[in-house]
C-alpha cells in the first residue's frame, strides 16, 4: 500500500469534478465516496440532495471563513494505491484506511472535533484518493510536516492487518513507485508498462552483463535508450541519465530518469562496484555453458555469507545480477518466468547498512554472469535440458539468499527471496515436464480384447475419470494429491492432455518420473507445473492437422495413424524433425 502526494491546488470544485467524473479515458468505474470528515455528509453520486459544487462549498467553508492570510495551495491531494497483486479491498476497509491516513497526516486527528475537512473517493478497484482542505475548523492550518513519512507507517500497519504485500519498509533500498500520472500516460500511449520501469530493467540487463564502464554505457546505446553523461570539469564521469525514445513532458522534452532514481543500486558509483574487480576471461562451449554455470552457482550458494554479514551483502548483490542475465539468456519455454524472478529478487540483492564487496561467493556469481553473458545459449532441442540443472542451482542460491537474509532480519528482503524462489521453481518444473516430454516414447497398446471380461469402451475425450488416473499412474501419492488444494488445477491439466489424444495415465507417471517430488509442498501444484511444460513441448512439435486424433485411431498416444480418411483435404503437414513415418500420399 502506498499513500502518494498529488500536486496540490487551490481549485477545490475542479478536482472533485475530476475525480467524479469519467476521467481522461473512461477509467473511472462508479465514482463515489468511502468516508468523509462527517458520516452524515451526503455523496453526490448516491444522493440527489448533494451536488458536487455543494460538496465543494464545504469543504472549502473554512478557508473561507479564516481571518488573516488565506494558503495559496489550499486543497490536499494524496492517492493511496495497493500493488496490483492484491485482493480488492470493500468500501468499508478503505474508509478505515482512509480514517487513519488523515490521522497520521495530521488532517484530522481521531477525536479532533475541529479538524480539517476532508472526504475519500473511490473510482477504482485498487486506489482512493484523499482530498482535504488545509484550514481547520477553528481557522488554524494543520501540522503536516513529515505527513507521507507517517502515512508510509500507517500503510506497513495496513499490509499486515488485510494480509496485502508487503512493500517498502524505510531502509532505503526499495526501488520508487511509478506514479498514477506514469502509469496513466503509459495506458493512453498504448505501452505494457510505464516508461520508468522500462528504462529501470533495461538499465539493469546492462549493468548485470557489463564488464567496463565503457561496456555498460555502449550496451546503453544499443539498447536504444537516449544517454546522458554528467562529467565533472575536470572530465571525470560522475553520473548518468536515460529517457525512453518519444518519451516527452508537455514542453516536448525528453524525459530524464537518472540511475539513483530509477532504483537505489543503479546509480553510477553503484554501477560501477560491479567491476572492481576484474572477472577472470573463461571460453567455454555453448553446449557446456549451463553444466559450468551451474558448478560455479552450487558452489556460491554453498559459501553465501560464510566470511561475515557484511560480506554476504555484497554476495546477494551479484546473485541479483546473475538472475537477471540468466533471465536474458533462458530458454523460451521460461524466459518470462525468470525474467518474473529476476524482478522479484531485485528487493533481495539490496541488503541495507555496510557492504564487502568482493569474497568467494560473490567471485563464483560473478564468474558465471559473465560466463552467461559471454555465450549463446545453444539452440537447439537440448536447451531446455541443459539448463535444468543451472535452474536447480539458482533455486538453492536463493534459498540460501532467503536464510542469510532472515538470520539478519531483513524482513523485505527475504520475503523478496521467497517471492523469487518460488518464481524459479516453477520455472524448474516446467522445463521438467518439457524435458520429460521430448524424451517420452508412449507405449504400444494392444488392440485386442482381455480375456474374462467385455471388452472395454473408450471414454470420451475428457470424460475419462481423473481420481483414477493418479490412483494407478501414483499409487503411493494419491491419496495425497487428491486433498490437495491444487488438485481441481491438476485435474484440468490431466483432461486437457486426454483430449490431445495422449493417455494421461501414461503422462503423468512421465512427468512425475522426471524428478523427485518428496520436497514439495504441494505435489499437486508441481504436477501441474509439469504438465504445462509438458502441454507447451508436444505443442511446438505436435502436427497441424485441422482435427486431434481421437483416442480410438490413436491407441491413446497421441501418434497419427497411417489409415486413409475419406474426405480428407489433403496430406497433412508435420514440422521438419518429425520422427514418425508419413503415409502414402493420396492423388487430389
């Protein structure tokens, strides 16, 4: 939860106008208001009695009535925002909210019978805004010095209370918000994201994969970033700035975002730690590259924080780097789920108070950023498998992030390192269930009847009950499994496999064969990891046929049969690399 201060204005009536109102683009949703100074003040939008000008004239109502100097400024702003990730909060939560931030600004202290006039306004899911006139009942201006600071303390108290994430916790090393107006423009431009975290991620790629300085402002340039150099009179580079191409205020000037206020390990002396120490050159082969990495990381996890807690500040700083690079260079198949990590953890890789930089763990990390920034990941069908072990290392490092993080009592941090860990490990049972389907070879089925007993009928796709396929296909496990809270997800993944023509049964005992699964704590969950791996595998090589084979033409394989089909339109394509045979081909 995060309280934001607006720019402040003196024209009560327009912003409430504004704030009740469509907005720029139709992104108000029912504008109406959660609380106000008075319970008993009427909403405009709920009550014909109260227009918006009459809702204005009272709170304006003692800067009107003050004796003296009126403020020039005298309408406050502040929007109160949740991270997108959490629950949408009842009217009745946010009017607590809102009761509380007033009282720690020092608009309106509880109790205070002669405080500020002030409402709350909600017009979307995840945000109010607060707006108050700053001249209190009795003419006196309120005390709003270190206002936000202690609005931040209300919003930690919030976070625990309605179990929202929990954000930042003042030891100056969480990156800034994007503003409302960012993301606004952003959503007008048509953009995914605000120019600020854009230029936040791009700039760290940089800085994770550089090994100069120069290095770093070159890999800058290409990106296609505008820089900016700030260089001291006698030539030295002190600083730098970056703006996004197109990216312009009102007067149509670019918009500069200099290091330090894009997070607080990017500004240029911060940058520059990165190599103070020259990381020994390696040459290693593309298709050795993950197996190297992979020893290097083990190794690192092994001594993170081993020689002090000052030293283990600067160990987590270059595993960031090293999540981010590898996000970069990952397979397809995860990329995005690392690269989801990668942010994750940036939180973690800021430990606060003194820093070593240099030691064993942090050596062994840099060595393989640089070894993955210095290769091309192989492409080619055995990606996915080689990385596996890398993935399972990285998810060790983190851990071992994580419990060095937590025995220091960084709080932030180490929910940041639980956030990432899970992240990877997802990514982990993906590529396991990818790997388990490129080297899967289903099983022959027998066509003919079994003895003793009438011959069984195929279900239809999806009918098929799925209890029963982890009852034979996990006998040990199931039991487990079908508790699981995850289960209806597995449950969906098993039916969507059937109906591709493959034999679920067989499928999941595949995919559960690929790694041990004793460590987890859903086995449902890392099943249905597996799974989508699995899914997004045999997709990029399945055929294009307009049909899927049925279970009856396929044996439940999933294979393509050589039989003719009348009112075919033609030979069906497969994707070069198809191992199985084609059938003849048939005259038009």
């Amino acid at each position: 939860m995060i309280p934001e201060k607006l720019d402040e204005g003196s024209d009560t009536y327009g912003l409430l106008h504004y704030l009740y109102g469509p907005g720029r683009r139709d992104e108000h949703t029912d504008p109406h208001m959660v609380m106000a100074w008075d319970p008993y003040v009427d909403d405009p939008a709920r009550s014909s009695d109260m227009t918006i000008s009459d809702l204005a004239l009272l709170l304006d109502a003692p800067v009107f009535a003050m004796r003296g100097k009126k403020p020039k400024l005298h309408v406050y702003h502040v929007a109160v925002r949740n991270a997108p990730e959490d629950r949408i909060l009842s009217d009745e939560e946010w009017a607590e909210v809102a009761r509380e931030m007033v009282h720690a600004a020092g608009l309106a202290e509880h109790g205070d019978d002669e405080a500020c006039r002030w409402v709350a306004i909600r017009h979307a899911d995840d945000h109010i805004h607060l707006v108050a006139t700053k001249v209190r009942e009795d003419g006196r201006q309120p005390n709003l010095r270190q206002d936000i600071v202690k609005m931040q303390a209300a919003a930690r108290a919030f976070e625990v209370q309605f179990g929202l994430r929990r954000l930042k916790h003042g030891d100056k090393t969480a990156a800034r918000w994007r503003k409302a107006g960012e993301l606004e423009k952003a959503e007008r431009r048509g953009l995914n994201e605000a120019p600020r975290v854009t230029l936040q991620r791009t700039v760290r790629e940089a800085a994770a994969a550089a090994t100069s300085e120069a290095d770093f402002f070159a890999r800058l340039a290409a990106s296609g970033l505008r820089v900016k150099q700030r260089v001291a009179p006698d030539s030295r580079v002190t600083g730098y700035s970056v703006a996004m191409p197109g990216d312009r205020n009102p007067e149509q000037t670019p918009i500069w975002f200099s290091g330090a206020r894009l997070a607080p390990d990017l500004s240029l002396p911060r940058v520059r730690e990165r190599w103070n120490t020259a990381v020994p050159a390696q040459r290693v082969a593309p298709e050795e590259m993950w197996r190297v990495a992979e020893g290097k990381v083990r190794a690192a996890a092994d001594q993170l924080g081993a020689d002090g807690l000052a030293q283990g500040a600067g160990d987590v700083a270059a595993l960031g780097d090293l999540i981010v690079v590898a996000a970069v260079v990952s397979p397809r198949l995860v990329r995005n789920k690392i690269k989801e990590a990668a942010y994750e953890f940036e939180r973690a890789a800021r430990a606060p108070g003194d820093r070593a930089l240099e030691g064993q763990a942090r050596g062994l990390y840099r060595e393989s950023t640089q070894l993955l920034s210095q290769s091309v990941a192989a492409a080619g069908r055995s990606d996915t498998v080689a990385a596996l072990g890398f993935l399972l290392a990285l998810v060790t490092a983190i851990e071992a992030s994580r419990r060095w993080h937590q025995a220091q009592d960084h709080r932030a941090q180490a929910q940041a390192s639980g956030r990432a860990g899970r992240l990877l490990r997802e990514a982990v049972e993906v590529t396991a269930g990818a790997a388990a389907a490129r080297e899967y070879r289903p099983r022959p089925k027998r066509a003919v009847a079994r003895p003793g007993g009438p011959r069984r009928t195929p279900a239809v796709s999806g009918e098929r009950p799925m209890a029963g396929v982890v009852q034979q296909a996990l006998p040990e496990q199931a039991a487990a499994v079908l508790a699981d809270p995850a289960w209806p997800a597995l449950r969906t993944r098993l039916i969507a496999v059937e109906k591709t023509g493959e034999d679920p049964t067989d499928v999941l005992a595949a995919v559960a064969a690929r790694r041990e699964m004793t460590s987890a704590d859903s086995v449902a969950e890392v099943l249905t990891w597996r799974l989508d791996g699995w899914q997004r595998q045999r997709g990029s090589t399945a055929p294009t046929s307009g049909k899927n084979p049925s279970p009856t033409s396929t044996g439940g394989t999933g294979r393509t049969g050589t039989a003719r089909k009348t009112g075919a339109p033609g030979p069906t394509r497969r994707p070069p690399g198809d191992e199985q045979g084609k059938g003849p081909k048939r005259s038009r």
